[in-house]
C-alpha cells in the first residue's frame, strides 16, 4: 500500500490465465525458494461451479526429506487435519 513492499504472504508470483474450454493443460511451475510442509498453495477456476470437477484445491510444496511433515498433527489451522 502507498508504494510498500507487500507483507510475507502476499509476495511472490501470482498468476492469472485464461483456458480455453474443453482443451486439456498441464501447468509446470517451479517453486525453489517458496517451499514448506506446512502452508499450502490454492488453485481454482473463477467459476464455482466448476468446483466439485476438479478445478479448485490446495496442494503443499516440499523439500526432499519433508515428506513426513505433510499434514502433521495440530496443522488444522493450516490447511491438513
């Protein structure tokens, strides 16, 4: 705001596209400097209805080695239960 950084969680890449329908995309994105078992990333298609076919969830990044750490108790708060 007034030409401040943005605070933690609302930096890095954020992206907007536009799918044409009835064409299937496969999105490859890397995520080298943004990754924790603990906070996950949402994706969605801005029509709600399209919501119980697949085209909204969240989904973590990881580290080699944080496997185990994925959805670890007292992390409901964050998304995993």
């Amino acid at each position: 705001m007034d030409g401040d950084a943005p605070p933690p969680e609302l930096a890095g890449p954020k992206d907007t596209i536009y799918l044409l329908p009835n064409v299937r995309y496969r999105l490859l994105v890397r995520f080298a400097d943004y990754a924790d078992p603990h906070v996950p990333y949402m994706y969605h298609c801005h029509m709600l209805l399209h919501e119980d076919e697949g085209m909204m969830g969240q989904f973590v990044v990881i580290e080699q080695g944080q496997e185990g750490m994925v959805g670890v108790a007292g992390m409901e708060g964050h998304g995993h239960g």
